[in-house]
C-alpha cells in the first residue's frame, strides 16, 4: 500500500462535482457584514435568514423520520460517497471520478412491488484496471452508505463492468454478505475503512 501503483490519476476540481450541498459561508464571515459594530449589534430572530436550515422549525426535524416525507435520490447517494478519501492518494473518490453520478441507480426492490423497500446499486470505476484495493474501496461505498441510509435501502456496490482486470471477482467479495461481515472483523482492514470515512461529510 506504500507504493503508489497510479501515480498520477486523473483529477477533478472539487468545484465541478456535482453536489446538492451548499457552501456554506462561515459564521465569522457572516459577522463581519456588519462591520465595527457587529459586537453592539444584537442578534435578533428578523437579522437571520428565513431559509437557511439552522432558523428551521421543529417540526422538519418531525418530517425527516417520516420516510415518505422526501424520497432519497441519486444526488444524495452521491453526496454521501464522493467525499470518501481513496486509501491510495490523498484524493476523494468523487475527485478520482471513482465514484460517478450516472453510475448509481436507485430502484425498487421488485418492479411490481410497492413496498418502500429500494435497492441502491453503486458502479465504481478504479482508476487503473489492475486496482489492488478495489475491493477496499467498494467496501467503504458500501460501509458508508449502510451506515447513512435508512433500513428501507439495500445497498449494493459492484465495479463497473470493464474497467477492472478481475472485476467478476471482485464484485463476487463485494456481494457476499459471510466476507464482508468477515472483513468486517479485520482490525487492520476496520483502520483503513476508518481512515477512509474520516473525510465524509
């Protein structure tokens, strides 16, 4: 794991992913608006901005249990796992375009069923076809994605067909739930996952 075998990955600028979050501008600076007189100025309930997230009521805290209140779309998916750091390079996943947002899918467990049951099928792309630690990766997409989503969701993460030497292998680890919950036990292997998931925002 030392020796970097793509030293030189291709790299996207964090600004042109696409992502639902906003860029959050930092209190001090929101401060600062008001200039010398920012500290005799109190804060008052009329001065904050109505649609923010933070001056919301309690009761979207009531509407987000209730899962039928938003559905959970591909963006989201996305936004939760393009910020996971690669155990190769000092890079997220979505900047290594390891992660891709036409690659997720979301759909319902059975065609004809309308149980609220969903499937998220996640496509990674390594960015070299003899990737020795696509297994690794696609493990933290599903990791962080079981521990983020609702119940209702089964996740499954797969390499995209083609773009990986031993891909058939791979995905065949990736969907047996006996190794992960094995790797799952791996002490070295859980500090790895947990390096990786310490970027996730």
């Amino acid at each position: 794991m030392s020796e970097t075998l793509n030293a030189n990955p291709t790299i996207r600028n964090a600004s042109d992913l696409p992502t639902r979050r906003q860029r959050t501008v930092s209190q001090s600076s929101r401060q600062n608006t008001l200039g010398l007189f920012s500290s005799t100025i109190p804060s008052s309930s009329y001065l904050t901005d109505p649609f923010s997230a933070a001056s919301g009521s309690s009761s979207d805290s009531d509407s987000e249990e209730d899962p039928s209140s938003e559905p959970i779309d591909e963006q989201e998916i996305y936004d939760l796992i393009s910020t996971i750091s690669d155990p190769e390079h000092p890079l997220s996943l979505g900047s290594l375009a390891v992660v891709n947002l036409p690659d997720i899918h979301i759909a319902p467990l059975s065609p004809t069923s309308t149980s609220p049951l969903r499937t998220v099928l996640v496509e990674i792309t390594p960015t070299i076809t003899h990737c020795s630690l696509a297994t690794v990766i696609g493990l933290g997409v599903r990791v962080r994605l079981e521990q983020a989503l609702p119940p209702r969701f089964r996740v499954d993460v797969r390499i995209k067909e083609g773009t990986h030497s031993t891909g058939d292998q791979v995905n065949k680890q990736l969907g047996d739930k006996e190794r992960v919950a094995a790797a799952l036990e791996n002490s070295t292997l859980m500090g790895v996952l947990r390096k990786m998931l310490e970027t996730c925002q």
